[in-house]
C-alpha cells in the first residue's frame, strides 16, 4: 500500500508568525497533537504539543505568556518528509528511525496530506493483529516518576528520555499517567494564574500529582494488539499501561504497534 492510501488531506496548519496561544487553541478544537507551519505557502516547520511543553518549561522563556511567543521560535526547522507514491512500510521505518511522530506528505514541492502514527494504529485492527498479544512488542523498561516529584523535573525526565507518557508510580503502584499534554497544559495555566513575579519560585511548588491523569486506563499481557489499537483510536491515547496483578509491568504505545506494523509490512 502506498502512503497516499493512508494519509490525511485535511490539513490543520498554522503561520510562523502566529502566537503560541494560536496554536493552542488549533491543537485544542481539533483535538490533534502537532501542527505543520507555513510561511506563505511554503511548509517551513511542525510544532508539537512536546515542543511546547519543553520550550514553556525552560527558565528562558519561563515568566513569558503564550501570547508572546511565536510559533517560529517553538518549531522544529528540519522536516523529513515523503513523497505519496512511497510504501507504508518505508515510511513507518523513517518515522521510527528519527523518532517522529508524523512526516508531510509532498507531491510536487506542495503538502498533499500528513501521516502520524495515529494513521498507522488504524491498520493493526483483526486479521493478524487479532493473534499477537501485548507482551509480545511492549516496552518492558518503564521509565515513570513519583507523584511527589515536581513539576519542572518531570518535564525534564521527559525531555532527556524522549518520550511523552510517565506512568506515576506510588510505591509500586500505579497511580496515574503525565503526558506532554498535561505539562504543555500544567505550564500555560501556571502563567495564567501566577503572577509573573512570583512565577519563578512558585513553580517548583506544583507536584505531579496536582496535574496527573488519575485511573488511568491499563490493558493485560494477553489483550491483542487489535483490541489495544482500538483502545487507542477511541480514547486518543497514544500509550497505554500494562498491568499484571495490579502492577504495571510495561507500556504499549503507537511506536510499539507501528514498529510490529512496519515488520509485518515489509
């Protein structure tokens, strides 16, 4: 199957010069996770929830509102895009390679449509999917956080790991998730609420616990890929516990199922 099979065409963007406060409200109403940018109509950079939360956490740009930040000094500049003739397993392998989580899709020097691994979990619904469980292609090395720990060291955790979920572990229980939505969120309501002069020392009192989600949804070791990709595409989780006795014992997430989906593929 070609990429153009499985590829978006409503396109989402945004301008460079638009705020950051332009693409919350963008990221918010389509409920969608990152933004190609535009200058004209030439395509010059993706902005992602991620790239919000890690530059609203930095101490450089920490008392500034969303307001004043422009999307240009939050996107990232090198795109890695993919012509619409190219396999899906071909594009599956460049986006786990460099570590995306979506590629534009170009035909003729023009953005035609986007792929995000959101569009591959579509794909590992019965059929073969059907006979794979959970443990076999889950990430067993958790990396999680303590509901205790603060704010900015969980963004930073997230930042230095790469990744955009933590599992929150309270004496080997599993107590909740934080996720880059929840930091990018935790951080433009603490400008909101905080005065900009108490901002600075008044951040390192927010905890994980005053943002993470609680009850978090779990699957079992032996739940099929296709029931844990349709989790997924109803929920709009892009990464989902493990649990075994009530102890978590790894994550699956879209990187997961799009690695099984690009082995199968190919």
């Amino acid at each position: 199957m070609q990429i153009k099979n499985l590829m978006s065409t409503t396109l989402i963007t945004i301008d460079k010069d638009q705020s950051l406060a332009d693409a919350l409200k963008l990221l918010r109403k389509n409920k969608i996770s990152r933004l190609p940018v535009f200058n004209n109509k030439e395509l010059v950079g993706i902005i992602s929830e991620r790239d919000i939360a890690k530059k609203l956490g930095s101490s450089k740009y920490e008392s500034m509102p969303a307001s004043r930040l422009h999307v240009s000094s939050v996107m990232v500049k090198d795109i890695i895009s993919v012509p619409q003739s190219m396999r899906l397993a071909e594009v599956a392998k460049i986006m786990i390679e460099n570590g995306i989580g979506s590629v534009p899709v170009m035909e003729e020097g023009k953005m035609v449509g986007i792929v995000s691994k959101a569009d591959f979990v579509t794909l590992a619904i019965d059929g073969e999917y059907d006979k794979i469980c959970t443990k076999d292609i889950m990430t067993k090395g958790i990396i999680s956080i303590s509901p205790s720990e603060r704010l900015v060291h969980a963004r930073r955790v997230s930042i230095d790991s790469n990744v955009g979920r933590l599992p929150v572990i309270d004496d080997e229980d599993l107590v909740g998730m934080i996720t880059s939505k929840d930091l990018m969120r935790a951080f433009i309501d603490f400008r909101k609420k905080v005065p900009e002069k108490y901002q600075k020392s008044q951040i390192k009192e927010v905890l994980v616990e005053d943002i993470m989600s609680t009850n978090p949804l779990v699957v079992a070791k032996e739940d099929s890929i296709s029931d844990v990709a349709k989790i997924m595409i109803e929920t709009g989780y892009n990464g989902l516990p493990v649990v075994e006795n009530d102890k978590i014992i790894g994550i699956i997430t879209q990187t997961d199922i799009l690695r099984l989906i690009s082995k199968l593929e190919a």
